[in-house]
C-alpha cells in the first residue's frame, strides 16, 4: 500500500478538514485508485468510479482545496467505496504489512 496515499485519504476523512491538501496530491490518489479523469471547461473535472460519477473543481488561484471541496470529494470517494478502512483492507499485503 503506498503510504501516501493511506495517509493522504485519512486527511481527507479527518474532521475539521484540513485547508492544506493539494490539487496534484488528490490528482494523483485519484489515478491511484482507478478513477476515469476527464477535462471539462474551466476548472472542472469529471471524474469516474465503481459506476460512481462526480465534477469536482480544481482550485483557482492556489494548489489547495479549500474545505468545501474536500468535504465534496470526500462524499464521492465515500460513495464510489474508497474510505480510509476500506482503502487499508483492499491494499493491506497478504502477510500483514502494507505495500
């Protein structure tokens, strides 16, 4: 399991959201987790996963997410069945030590 990712998904579903999360960084964890990523107009993004489909936007003016838009995307991954847990489970090496 890549440590960074475990770590940047518990940040995500910490409360009070955290205003210090980068754009590269969910970018990225979304790939990770298999996510269809599609440009739309503007900032937005369409992003698609487990038949779950979402538009997020990509910050303007700065590389982080403000905390309305991570508490967005943290209802979408909650929906298409990436949480900290679930992530943990579905990564975890068969002899108990991570990836």
């Amino acid at each position: 399991m890549s440590r960074h990712h475990a770590s940047l998904i518990r940040t995500i579903f910490h409360d009070p959201p955290s205003g210090n999360v980068h754009w590269r960084e969910i970018e990225s964890l979304l790939r990770h987790v298999g996510c269809e990523i599609e440009p739309l107009s503007g900032a937005r993004v369409r992003v698609r996963l487990a038949r779950m489909e979402d538009i997020l936007h990509r910050p303007h003016h700065a590389n982080t997410l403000d905390a309305k838009a991570l508490l967005h995307l943290r209802g979408f991954l909650a929906r298409a069945g990436v949480t900290p847990s679930q992530y943990e489970a579905e990564h975890e090496r068969p002899d108990g030590a991570g990836a």
